[in-house]
C-alpha cells in the first residue's frame, strides 16, 4: 500500500535526507520520498503497522505528523536531525 504523512518542521534537504535515511531503515518500508515544499512523506508498506511505525520513528527524530504535538524538544531534535542530514549529504 502506498501511504503518506504530512509532518511538521521538515524545512529543507538535510531534514529530507535524514527523514529518507530513517524510514528506509524500517523494515518493509520501501520507495520513500520526501517532498520538502508540502512536508509530506510518501512511501509503500504492507500494511497500518508499518505506517504507525514510520509515525513513531519521524516523531522520535523531530518531524511529528500534523495530529501530533510539536513541543520545543521536538523541534530541537528535528534540529539536530536537519544538521546531521546537512552533513552527511
């Protein structure tokens, strides 16, 4: 199934280079793409599982969905993920 999420504080190439490493690490996730101007990552999973799962990994690296809270560590970790995606480009 194709699926897609739309997430906060993806601002440029570094999130969208850390945000792609990361979810292509999960297991049964595939062809991910990250499209910056509309903050939205669309990918194929088998099924609602995975899609949690790549919910909870975005999260956990700074870019929750839309329907979840944005707290100040959250947006200090999408940070540290943007400048690590910076630096390993």
């Amino acid at each position: 199934m194709k699926a897609t999420i739309i997430v906060q504080n993806l601002k440029c190439g570094g999130c969208a280079n850390t945000i792609t490493k990361k979810v292509s690490e999960i297991e049964k996730v595939s062809d991910v793409f990250v499209d910056k101007d509309q903050s939205k990552i669309t990918f194929e999973c088998p099924s609602e599982t995975e899609v949690n799962h790549v919910k909870s990994t975005l999260k956990a690296i700074g870019y929750p969905s839309m329907d979840e809270d944005n707290s100040l560590m959250t947006k200090m970790k999408s940070m540290v993920s943007c400048a690590t995606g910076k630096i390993s480009q």
